[in-house]
C-alpha cells in the first residue's frame, strides 16, 4: 500500500472523528460523559493527524488498523445519533444503557490504537477515560416512578422538574408538553416495532407524568376525571378477598410475595418471621425468609379499587354536607379530613366536584365544630396548590368569613390563620386579603395572643402580607409598624415617600412615635429631606411634626442630628411655601418643648447652641404670619425654662428681644400677644434689666394692666403681673404703674379668690411679689397709699396662710413698711399733772414707744404681723425664714431696739431664732446671730436661754466662716460663756 494510499485512510478516519465529535457536542442528556467522550475523540485527531506514516515499515498493518479504527467510530457515531430527534425524556430513561455502550466504544478505539504501528501503549493509557453516574438521582426517581406508578399529582410535578433539569428544558407548560408528547410518540413508535417491554415502561412513566400540572390542564383532568366517575356505579364495591393480608385479615397496603407464591402485607409476614416462624402461614412450607417480592399487579388492583370507592364516597359526603343535620355534617367533615390526609389526588377530585364553595357556606354555620373542621379541610386544600388558593378566594365572601373566624376562640382563630398563611403564599390574593375590612387588625391583634403558636403564625402571615405597600399602610394604621419601617429604611424612594405620606396622616400612639423614632426612622426622613420636591419635603416635615410631639422622642431627635436640616430649609432663600415654613417651625417648637424633660436636662441636649442660631431664629418673629410668631414665641418660651435657659434668656436679652416683645404686647393683637408676654415674663428672671429698662414703655405698662383688668386668659393674666413684679425698680415705671391703677388692681387680684382659680397659687404669688416696689422705705408716700388701699391686712393674712413663695414676699413687703414705722409713729404727749389725776396715762406702741396705727405708720404689732411673722421662723424653707426674721429685726432698729427686744421676747421669738442657727444657711445664721446679739443684752434674756444657745454657738464656732466664728464667739461672750479676748474675735 502507498503513502498516498494510506494518507487517504488517515484522512477519512480524522473527518469521521470530526462528524461524531459535532453530534456529540449536541447531545443534553449525559452531557458531562458526553463531553468526555468527545475530548477523547479530539485527542485520537490530534495523534492521528501527527502520526508519521513514511516511516511505518508494514503499511498493511496501518490499513488494518485504521480499518477497525474507523469501524469503531462509526459505531460510536451511530450511537450518538441515535439520540437525536427523538424523545429526551426517552433518552434520558435509557440514558445507562447508552453510557454503557458509549464506555464499550471507547474500548473498541484504544484497541484499534494499540493495532496502530508507532502508536505506543503509553498513548493508548493517556486516552483511558472515566465514565461518571451522571443523573443518577433523576434516573432512580424515574425508574421508582415506573415500578411503582405513584399517581400523586405533587410527586408527579416534582419528578417533572426533576426530568426537565436533567434534560435542559424550560419548566414551562408549552416546552413540557411537546417533550411529553415526543414520549408519547415514542410510546407508539415501540409498539408498532413490537417493542413491547419498553413500550410498557414508557406507558408506565406517561401515566404518572400526565398527572403533572404543567402536563396536563385542569380542563384535561376534570375531563378524565368525570369520564371515569360516570362510569361508576353509586353503590362502593367490596373488596375482593385476595385484597386481604392472610396474617392480619386486614386490606393490604403493601403486598410482598414469599418464595411459596403466596402474598401477605410486609408489616405482617416481617412480623412472623420476626417471631421465629419459618414456614408459609399458609401452605406450611418452609419459606426463604431473604425473598419478599413486591406484589404490584395486586397492589395497583387494590388502589383502583380504593379509588373508584372514594370517588363514589365523595359524591356521597357531599350530598350529606348539604342537608341542615349537624351531626352527619361533622361525621362526612371527619370523613372528608381523612380523604384529604390520605392521597394528593383526592385533593384535585374534592377541586373538581366543586366543594370549595360548599366548604365556604358551612363557615357560616353556627357550629363551631363544623367551621373548625371547614377550616382545616380548606388549608389541606389550599396547601401548594395555586389554583385551589385562587379557587377559595374567588368564593363571594369567602375572605371575609375565614377573617370573621379571627375574632372567634382561639382553636378556631389559629385554623383561619393557618389557612390565611398558606392563601398568602399566592402573591395576586395579598391584596385581596388586605382588602378584607378589618382583616389585618384582626391579624395585629392576634400577635399580642397568649398562644405562643397564634402569635407566630400571625407575625409570619403579616410578613407575606407586607410585600404589598398598601397592606403595610393599613398594619400600620393598626399599630403594626415594623413593615413600614423596613420600608421606609430600605425601599425604593417612590416606596420610602409613601411610607412617609403614612406616617404624617396616620394616628399613632405615644409607644408607637417612641419605637419608631428608636428604631432608625429618622435617619431616611433626613434623606428625602434632600429631594427638590417641596411637596415631599412637606411629607417629611409632618412626619418629624408628628414624632416631635413626644418629649421623649423630640429630645433624641435633637441627638439625632434634625435641627441643623431643619434650620438650613428654614432659612433657604429657595423656600417659597409658608405652609412648609410653618410645619418646620412647628417641629423646632416640639424640639425647644423637649428640652425641659427631665433626661434632656440630665444628658445635656441643646438645641440652638449659638447666639448666632438664636438670632436668626428670633429673627423670623417680625416676618411671619401670627400662627408662625406664636411657635417661635412658644419655642423660645420652652428654650428659656430648659437647661440651657439661662444662656438662652441672656442671648435673648442681648439680641434686644426685649424691644421686638414690647412692641408685639403694644400691638394688642391677642393672638400673639399671650406668648409674646409669657416670653417677657421669662426674660425677666434673672434681674438683668440692662437691655430692658430702655424698652418699657407708658403704653406698654398700660396694656399689661388692661390684660390684668380684663382677660379671660388666667395664663397671660400671670404672666403680665409677674412682669409689673420683675419691672426694674425705677422710679418713672413705679409712677406709670400708679398712675395705671396699679395698686387698685393688685388689691382686687390679691382679695378676688374666685377669679382663674386655677391659677391662684401664680396670681396671689406674683401681685405679692409687683406689691412689694410700692412699699420700698425709700418712699412713704407710696407705702402709705398701700396702707389705705387696704393691703397691709391682706398681707398679714398671706403671712398666716400663704405658700412659702407668697409668704416671704409678704415679709418682704412687711420688713420694707416696718422700716419706716418708728420715724412715722406719733410721740406720745405728756398730760399736765391735773389730767394725769383723771386719766389714764398713754402707754404708746410697746415697739416704737409712740402712737401708732396701720394707716399712719403700718406698725407691725397694730397689723397683728407679728404672730404670724413669729411662727414663720420655724418654717422649712430657708428663704421664708429669712424674710421674716428680716422684718422681725426692723424692731431692733436705732433707738427701739430694747424696746422691740422686749417684744420679741413677749412674743416668743427667740426659741425659734436659737433654732435657726442650727440651719445650713450662712447668711440667715448672720443675720441670726446679729438679732440674738442685740436681744442678748437684756440680761433676764440672757439667763433664760442661756442653755438653750450654747450648743448652736459652739456649733457655729466650729465652722469655717470666719465672720461666723466671730459672731458665734460675740454670743458665746455674752452668755458668760467665752472671754472677751479670745482668739475667736
């Protein structure tokens, strides 16, 4: 043979590897083993192509050797064709058998190569392939499938997914059907070659795979189905007796055939034998224990029995359903429960004679038994079924009487929830049951259920339901928020502005604004408040409106980081909607109003921390609408009773706020003027009058005394007279205020204690407090137009019964008249000696040695003051305390000193001013001994409560004040009791 020759036989083996490897690659079915296959095939080109035949001495040997060689791929070739165009499902079940024949070829060629002169061993090794079981859980699944024909429709649909993954089809309906039908064909194809066996096994597999649901329509089925029902009598069969286990004498479920041909159930004769016996129950022969044989002719003879019967039980039960006798109702529900427990496919014949709407009426019954029932026959029908789910939803008023079921017992609430969790598992009826009136409340309800199982069946039902936005609207319209909160933190921005638009129109408890604003709402409101749109910044802002108004919440808003966002828009050139700017400052007032909570001032939160931002703010006072001043005004109002309020009320004063609240109270507009004077009134508290003095004006004091006369307004009423009491103390305002009618009007407020009795702890306080300029010593003339406008009585009366705030300003005011009483007091005139024969001689006042009366020189003693001035010394606020003895002490004063000593002493005043030196306040301890010190130099004093005074000056002496230890030591020396020159001086 020439080269030329053997060249041209190279040549056709090479481009008939070519052919097998292109049909190779194209097989799906063993696609890994295939692939193999043909990456040996390229490998033998690659040698066969390199192979030097010029220097082969016997070029017979080489012709015989690319005979066989060329015969083998060509049997390979054929097998691999042999899988095109026909059935992949059918290839795919012959599948082993042509991985066998594939794994014999590739023998066949590395013999043809051994044969090959040149071609060593080593080359034939190389080429050695390992065939893997590829698909053998599939091929398993379908042969289980053939011999044991399972008719159960989910066990058909998921041997369907199975078969379609193995052979890279679509699982879709149309893509399905043509590959069943290509079996079918196959089917018929193995008949007509009289292909008997394997058309068995395909006829086999069809039937289980037309139960499928993506095979076979629910049209298909119903037809088939009812075919068969029509064909069946109405009367249930007995069963035959060799449908009965020998052993057990009961039907068998899984019939086995011994070695003696004689069949029983396996549980039975395992059981037997299990017992010792080795002989056939029946024949007594002795039995090969190993050998139990499935008997499966008798065992699909009995289910076909089986199901012709419970076709027929059914069509029964439902007739029975119908009537009105509770008792055969509940005894057919138990019946049906069993049916649907037993096989899938009494599932799909209960769908086909229409008793879903059956079911549905009877959850109107007024047995609870009955609709418990219902209800789980109803979640056996609805479980993995879309159609059946769809089925339940498109009964009228199915939804609504499965929700009715919600409010019922709790076994009956958690069957409809069970059942409600499995119809959401179908995303189209998410809706549907959302829709239900106050289903989803009912839902919400049942998480707070003492039944563990409820409560987490609720909480995984409204998950489902939550994957539709308005289902999540109304769970929080239910107090349910965490869906909406998920929402708002991670969806879309189309989803977070609806959440939002949620949150701003829905009421919401005090917990829920608290959870939401703990939870991270806050933080994804701040984002949209970046978006160009004003409308959605409106949405935002009412949502932080609505949060803002728990103190709690507007405190960690701040901490959050709110205000500088809301400031910046507030102040952007660019913001043109005054409803916008009204809404942001409305927040910043419910921020301002947080801060006076008792954890805002205990975590030190700020929310203006500049005098700058307290500017500005301030600032928009003047150019808004009267609704926007009233928020600013009540912000700061807030801000001035906060932690901060003493800077704040300082920056206010700074900034001449003063003068803008001044002219807003002139104005006389009652809509802003209440707040207007409730912020004054807070300016005023810290007795810096240096940037308000200037703005007081007559008109100003004019207005406050109308408001005082005569609003209705108890709160701007006390703040106006709490202004007139914290005026500065100058003369020209004291004579506004008199010319204003002002003692008038504080008498009537002082003596009406019927007017704003809601207030009258405020009102009585501050007119006490605005009295006290009228009666400084420095002007009689207008401590003597109290006295004769009757004061002097009222305040001896708030000195008895007043609170401990009205009480010292009383004192005040008393101490202050008292100063002036010995210059006004009258000398007593000394009788000839001839009246003094007739007459009584005048003893004068015991304390000022004179005549005296309240009107002409508002002596304490004539205005019973004293009693009461006395008690007040054991008062437990140190400020009373200290405002009594002040005004007790005016008796001690210049030459009435021994006088007004002795009266004290009469009226029991030096037991409590000893008492008083035991008290932690340095300058009432001053003051205190500085009283003592003079009444000590009465000596019958002295004596008396010598004892009682050592301890409390010891004490004192003690102490690290050195004006104290002198004072101390100065009493201690009076009573005899230290030398005059000791060191303590």
């Amino acid at each position: 043979m020439s080269d030329a020759i053997a060249a041209e036989l190279l040549s056709q083996v090479v481009l008939n590897i070519f052919d097998t490897v292109k049909l190779t690659n194209e097989v799906v079915i063993q696609k890994e083993n295939f692939n193999k296959f043909s990456n040996q095939l390229e490998k033998i080109s690659s040698i066969l192509k390199s192979l030097p035949i010029e220097d082969i001495e016997n070029p017979e040997s080489l012709k015989d050797a690319l005979d066989v060689l060329n015969q083998a791929i060509t049997v390979a070739k054929q097998l691999v064709f042999e899988g095109h165009g026909r059935s992949k499902i059918y290839v795919l079940m012959n599948s082993r058998r042509m991985v066998a024949r594939l794994k014999c070829c590739g023998e066949e060629i590395r013999r043809a190569l051994r044969l090959i002169p040149l071609a060593s061993k080593d080359i034939s090794e190389m080429l050695d392939v390992e065939y893997e079981d590829e698909d053998e859980q599939v091929l398993e699944k379908v042969e289980g499938a053939i011999q044991e024909r399972n008719l159960d429709g989910t066990y058909a649909n998921e041997l369907l997914c199975c078969i379609a993954d193995a052979m890279g089809v679509p699982k879709e309906s149309d893509a399905l059907k043509r590959e069943f039908q290509e079996l079918k064909r196959e089917m018929e194809s193995a008949r007509s070659r009289k292909d008997v066996a394997e058309a068995l096994r395909m006829e086999k597999l069809i039937a289980v795979l037309e139960r499928a649901d993506l095979i076979t329509s629910v049209q298909e089925k119903e037809i088939r189905y009812f075919e068969k029902r029509n064909s069946l009598g109405r009367t249930p069969l007995e069963p035959l007796h060799s449908f009965y286990c020998p052993i057990s004498g009961d039907i068998m479920l899984d019939p086995v055939e011994t070695s003696s041909r004689k069949t029983f159930e396996r549980s039975a004769i395992q059981r037997w034998f299990s017992q010792g016996n080795t002989l056939c129950p029946l024949t007594m022969l002795p039995l090969d224990t190993r050998i139990l044989r499935p008997n499966k002719t008798l065992r699909h003879s009995i289910q076909e029995w089986k199901d012709r019967n419970t076709i027929i039980t059914i069509s029964t039960i439902k007739s029975l359903l119908e009537t009105n006798e509770q008792e055969q109702v509940l005894e057919s529900l138990d019946k049906l429960q069993d049916l649907c427990l037993e096989r899938q496919i009494h599932l799909e014949w209960l769908k086909m004679e229409n008793f879903i709407a059956l079911l549905i009426g009877l959850l109107g019954s007024r047995n609870r038994e009955i609709r418990k029932r219902v209800l789980l026959i109803l979640s056996l029908l609805a479980k993995d079924d879309t159609d059946n789910k769809q089925g339940i939803a498109k009964v009228d008023g199915a939804l609504r009487s499965i929700v009715h079921s919600l409010a019922r017992q709790i076994e009956e609430s958690k069957l409809a929830l069970k059942l409600l969790l499995e119809l959401s598992k179908t995303n189209i009826l998410l809706q549907l049951i959302g829709n239900v009136q106050g289903g989803i409340l009912l839902i919400v309800t049942m998480l707070n259920s003492d039944d563990v199982e409820a409560a987490k069946i609720a909480h995984e039902l409204l998950e489902n339901l939550s994957f539709l936005d308005q289902n999540v609207i109304e769970m929080a319209k239910a107090n349910y928020l965490k869906p909406l909160l998920l929402n708002l933190s991670t969806g879309a921005k189309n989803v977070k502005i609806l959440m939002a638009e949620t949150v701003s129109e829905i009421e919401l408890t005090e917990q829920n604004k608290l959870s939401l604003v703990k939870d991270g709402a806050v933080r994804p409101l701040l984002g949209l408040l970046l978006e160009n749109d004003v409308e959605i910044k409106k949405v935002v802002v009412k949502c932080l409106l609505k949060l803002s108004s728990l103190l709690e919440n507007g405190m960690l808003m701040i901490k959050q980081g709110v205000t500088r966002p809301l400031l910046e828009l507030l102040y952007s050139h660019s913001l043109q909607s005054p409803a916008l700017q009204e809404l942001i400052v409305a927040t910043i007032m419910h921020l301002a109003i947080s801060t006076t909570h008792q954890q805002a001032e205990e975590e030190r939160v700020l929310l203006l921390d500049s005098e700058e931002q307290v500017y500005k703010f301030f600032s928009l006072v003047s150019l808004t609408e009267l609704d926007v001043q009233n928020m600013i005004l009540k912000a700061f109002q807030a801000l001035c009773q906060s932690l901060s309020g003493f800077t704040i009320r300082m920056w206010l004063r700074q900034i001449s706020a003063a003068k803008v609240l001044v002219h807003l109270v002139e104005l006389n507009t009652h809509a802003v003027r209440v707040n207007a004077l409730k912020l004054c009134y807070c300016l005023t508290e810290d007795g810096d009058h240096r940037n308000i003095s200037s703005h007081i004006t007559e008109r100003f004091i004019k207005v406050l005394m109308n408001i005082i006369q005569a609003s209705d307004d108890a709160e701007e009423m006390v703040a106006a007279i709490g202004i007139i009491s914290r005026l500065p103390k100058e003369t020209h305002i004291t004579e506004w205020l008199l010319d204003s009618g002002a003692l008038q009007t504080i008498s009537a407020c002082l003596k009406d204690q019927h007017k704003h009795a809601s207030h009258r702890k405020q009102v009585t306080e501050n007119s006490v407090e605005a009295l006290g300029r009228f009666t400084v010593s420095a002007n009689p003339e207008w401590q003597k137009r109290v006295a004769e406008a009757g004061m002097i009585p009222v305040l001896v009366q708030l000195l008895a019964s007043g609170t401990p705030l009205s009480k010292q300003k009383a004192a005040i005011s008393m101490k202050q008249l008292s100063e002036s009483s010995y210059c006004l007091s009258k000398p007593i005139k000394k009788a000839s000696v001839l009246k003094r024969c007739f007459t009584a001689q005048e003893t004068g006042c015991p304390a000022h040695l004179g005549t005296c009366t309240i009107e002409s020189s508002f002596c304490m003693l004539q205005g019973k003051a004293l009693e009461p001035l006395v008690r007040m010394l054991s008062e437990q606020d140190v400020g009373t305390c200290e405002a009594s003895l002040d005004a007790l002490m005016t008796l001690l004063d210049g030459q009435t000193h021994y006088s007004g000593s002795k009266v004290l002493v009469d009226a029991n005043a030096v037991a409590p001013m000893i008492k008083l030196l035991s008290v932690p306040a340095s300058r009432l301890q001053e003051k205190t001994l500085t009283a003592l010190g003079q009444i000590f130099q009465l000596d019958e004093v002295r004596n008396k409560y010598k004892a009682m005074a050592t301890m409390p000056l010891v004490d004192i002496t003690q102490s690290k004040d050195s004006r104290l230890k002198s004072l101390a030591a100065k009493g201690l020396a009076q009573l005899g009791l230290l030398d005059k020159q000791s060191s303590y001086f």
